[in-house]
C-alpha cells in the first residue's frame, strides 16, 4: 500500500488524483472519498479482506452494516432487488442522499460482512461529482462508512478526515467541503412499504410527496435502526458455543489460530491467527458451518477463543449476538 498521498482536486483536473483513488481501491486499500453528504472511508465491498480493513481503521466495536455506493440504478439492480415503489424512490432522488435498504440478492458478489450477514443490502448513488468519476474508474461498488474513527463527528472536509484518521487512509482525494453536511436519510423499502430508518439528507417531507404516503418509522417493524444494536441478531440455525478448546462429537468447529478443531466439520477463521482475515472470513464461515451441520445432523457450531484486541473486539461482539438465548428463532 502506498504512503498516505492527499491531493486537492479541482473540477477540471481531477483524472490523474482519482485514477489514483480508483487504482488504491481496485487493490483493496483505503480512499477517503468526497460526497455531497460527508466524508467516506471508501474501499471495494466485494473484497471481504478490504471491507474489513474500513471496520479496524474506524475502530468499530461492532459490525455495523456498511453501505454500498454504486453509480446509478441499473448498478444496484446487480446487487438487490428494486420493488415499484424503491424505484420510484431511486429515479427522483438519485445521485443524492439517500439510502435505500432493500432485499439482497443471493447473486450478488457484495461482500457478506458489508452487509454483516443480514439479508438485506443499504445501496446509494452519490451526487458528488468526483465520488461519481471515481466510482466508475473503480469499476466496482464501493463500501463506505463516514470517514471518522468510531464514535466521533462526521468528516464533512478531507481535513477532519486527516484529524481523525491520520495514516490508516491509503489516499485522501480532497474533494471540497462536503455540501449537504448530515448523512444520508436511509429508507428502508419492503415491497410497498417505507420505512425511515435514519433521518437525514433528503427530507421527510420530500419522500413521502414522492411515495404518496406517509413514511412509516422503523418502530412499526421487527426492522432495528441499527442492526447491529440487537441483542440476538444474524443467528445462524445451529446453536454457537464460544471460547471453545475443541469440539464435541455433534459439533462443528469454527477455528482461529492454533486452536483449529479436531474434527472433519471444522474451518479456521485464519490460521495465522491474523484478526483481519478472521473478520474477513466469518460471515462467510458461519454460514458454511451452519450449512454442515444441517448437512450432518450437527447440534452446534464451537467456536475457537478469538483475542479481544482490534477488530477482535468486532468478531466477538457478533459471536456473541450469534449465541445470544433466542426465543423468537426456536
Ligand atoms: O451519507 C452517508 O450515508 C455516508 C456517506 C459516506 O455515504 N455514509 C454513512 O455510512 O453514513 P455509515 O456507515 O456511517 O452509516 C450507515 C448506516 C448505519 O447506521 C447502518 O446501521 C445502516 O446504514 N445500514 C447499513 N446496512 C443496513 C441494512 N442492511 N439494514 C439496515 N440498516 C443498514
Ligand atoms: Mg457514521
């Protein structure tokens, strides 16, 4: 990875500056990118390893779902699927700041620890004009939570970027102030219903003149504004057992260094023991033992101690959402 590189952009010189931004992202690095909303930390989210580098940066105790920016509808039609009323939402508001959760599709190539194992996909085409060129040189969706370490202000020049997070940015593509100045108002549409899940860059007002109805709030619905504030959330079907030596013989095994599991049932999360691949690889593992277990009648999925330090801290939060008692899933 190339050496922390800002540069100021300017509306008629831009291609050199975002090639640069583009070719960071195609190899899995980490672009501060400009939007009309704030600041993102920008990365590839079909590359699990790059998606996870976005949530050690930040410093995220938790896996929080992350949004994909692509560049218009037709991109996002690869990656969900749009209901009539989505539609309508996407065509009068896009490129701008809104956010539309909807249904994933199992085609897509998205990364699963963007979407943090949930079924569905948050999607935004950004109206900046220099996030809009470097998506396309990028030739990928590209995942991007506010560019600030977890917990602080939102960046909204590439000067709070720096402030915040110093050196773990790749390249800093200075884009101006950003002008909306609030993240995006998320929606999250469920066939003809819409729900507000964040209030933000679009008005409430100006949503519901376009739906012809009133937004309902995320209240109404099992939906939580944030997904990963649930205590018992993406479940696998198999029971998980934590801190886990070894596994019993009605158990799969989920793997992490050294401690790899004595059984045919097992796979590690990285067997160099690197955090970052771990966090890389667990949606995808879990889902894979889960299937096992179904596949050989296996009880529960054990689970290797992972260290408590960086995005360790991020893995064991949702394993231990994931063994959490869950009355409604029995
Ligand atoms: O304006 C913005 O939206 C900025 C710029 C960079 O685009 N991005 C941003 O990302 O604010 P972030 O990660 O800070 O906020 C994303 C929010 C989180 O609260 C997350 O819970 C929610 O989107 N989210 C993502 N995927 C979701 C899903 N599948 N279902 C429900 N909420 C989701
Ligand atoms: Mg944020």
């Amino acid at each position: 990875m190339q050496q922390m590189t800002t540069c100021r952009v300017t509306m008629t010189t831009p291609d050199r500056m975002i090639n640069q931004a583009a070719e960071t992202i195609k190899k899995g690095g980490l672009v501060a990118m400009p939007t009309e909303t704030v600041y993102g930390l920008a990365a590839d989210a079909t590359n699990d390893a790059a998606v996870a580098r976005i949530f050690e940066a930040k410093g995220r105790p938790t896996f929080n779902p992350l949004i994909a920016h692509v560049p218009d509808l037709a991109a996002a039609e690869e990656h969900a699927t749009i209901s009539p009323l989505a539609r309508i939402l996407a065509e009068s508001l896009w490129p701008g700041p809104l956010t539309l959760v909807t249904a994933r599709r199992p085609t897509s190539p998205l990364s699963l620890l963007l979407s943090a194992g949930l079924d569905t996909i948050a999607l935004r085409a950004p109206a900046h004009p220099i996030a809009r060129v470097l998506l396309e040189a990028a030739g990928t969706p590209v995942a991007a939570p506010s560019a600030n370490r977890s917990g602080a202000v939102s960046p909204t020049t590439a000067t709070h970027v720096r402030e915040s997070l110093g050196d773990k940015v790749d390249y800093v593509l200075d884009g101006g102030a950003s002008n909306v100045g609030v993240e995006s108002t998320i929606v999250h549409v469920n066939g003809g219903d819409a729900f507000l899940l964040r209030a933000g860059g679009v008005d409430r007002k100006t949503i519901e003149r376009i739906i012809g109805a009133p937004l309902r709030d995320h209240f109404d619905t099992e939906q939580p504004l944030a997904p990963g504030m649930l205590a018992s959330h993406y479940a696998p079907g198999a029971f998980l057992r934590l801190d886990a030596q070894s596994a019993e013989p009605d158990e799969a095994f989920l793997g992490f260094g050294d401690i790899a599991g004595d059984t045919a049932h097992s796979l590690n999360l990285s067997a160099s023991g690197d955090l970052r691949e771990a966090a890389a690889n667990l949606f995808a593992h879990l889902r894979a033992l889960d299937a096992v277990c179904f596949k050989n009648s296996l009880k529960k999925i054990a689970v290797a101690p992972i260290p408590a330090h960086g995005l360790g801290e991020a893995i064991n939060d949702r394993l231990t959402r994931a063994a959490a008692p869950r009355e409604k899933f029995e």
